[in-house]
C-alpha cells in the first residue's frame, strides 16, 4: 500500500512538473512571437517612412496598425 502511495505521489509530481512546463512554454512562445512580431512591424515602419517620405503617423496608417500595438511602435521609434 505504502509503495502504491509513493507511485501516485511521483506520478502527480510529474504531472504538475508537465504541466509547468507546458505552461511555460507557450508563455515564452508568445512573448517571442509577439516580440518578433513588432520587429517586423517596426522595420516596415522605418523602410516606409526612409523610402516613401512618410510620416509615421502615414506609415502606420499604410501598415493598417491601430490601438494599443500604434502607441507601442511609435515609443520605440523615439
């Protein structure tokens, strides 16, 4: 009985190990794909507004960004 215990204690152990783990992953994934995601954006910025003569405002308005992912690109442009 008492190693039957034992079993089920490691057997959950290494689920929520699992589980952490696997949560942690997609955290990182999305703080990654979000990251990259405004490095791209960013560099369309930079080439629209050196290559075209826009503003940044115009820029953003031409690459279709509004709300909260705008105010986030034009703190990073200063």
């Amino acid at each position: 009985m008492c190693e039957a215990l034992r079993q089920l204690e490691a057997d959950a152990a290494a689920r929520a190990v699992a589980e952490m783990a696997e949560e942690v992953r997609r955290e990182v994934m999305e703080e990654v794909t979000t990251e990259v995601t405004e490095n791209v954006q960013l560099r369309s910025l930079k080439n629209l507004m050196r290559n075209l003569h826009l503003t940044a405002e115009q820029a953003l308005a031409a690459l279709e960004i509004f709300g909260p992912e705008r105010e986030t690109l034009i703190r990073k442009l200063q």
